[in-house]
C-alpha cells in the first residue's frame, strides 16, 4: 500500500527517581499539567485489561501530584500519559 501515513503518538518516560511512596500516597514529580498518573497493583504491560488502583491529574501551575490508593501489593507500577502522547510504560515501586 503506498501513501499511507501513520500518526504514532511518542511514549513518555518517566524517571523513578521522581516517585515515592509514603503513608498509601504515591508522590510524582517533574510533571506537566494535565498529566495523568496512573497505579496499578499489577504489571498492565503483563496483565490484560488492568485496572489502575489510582488515577490522578496534575493541576495547573503544578509539576506535582499525590495519588492516594489502597493495595495490599507489595509493589506498584506507576504510568505517566500526557496530552497527545501514549501511556509509558510501567516503573515498579515498592509499597510501603
């Protein structure tokens, strides 16, 4: 097939360095406003049709945000989507 074009959305990073995890709060930060934090309490590259436990959106005039949730999981997987870009892919955290 010849002029089709393809419009692939660029996948975010997110740095671990930036997330934490305290008292059933998952702190992010170095973000974009209307970025969107997912957890999850299971891998969602490996587990279809994963639930987030836990969805926040950063507010304007902020590079930050607290996502609280509730898991007995000993780990989290923690996702950033921004506008027009695809979700990232899954960093894993320790739930404390």
């Amino acid at each position: 097939v010849t002029g089709v074009q393809t419009c692939a959305l660029p996948i975010l990073t997110l740095n671990s360095s930036y997330v934490s995890v305290a008292k059933g709060k998952v702190c992010v930060k170095g973000l974009l406003a209307g970025d969107i934090i997912n957890v999850y309490a299971v891998n969602p590259a490996l587990t279809k049709g994963a639930k987030a436990i836990s969805k926040a959106t950063v507010s304007k005039g902020y590079s930050y945000l607290f996502a609280a949730f509730k898991t007995t999981a000993s780990k989290l997987y923690v996702t950033r989507t921004s506008a027009n870009k695809l979700e990232s892919v899954a960093i894993v955290i320790k739930s404390k």
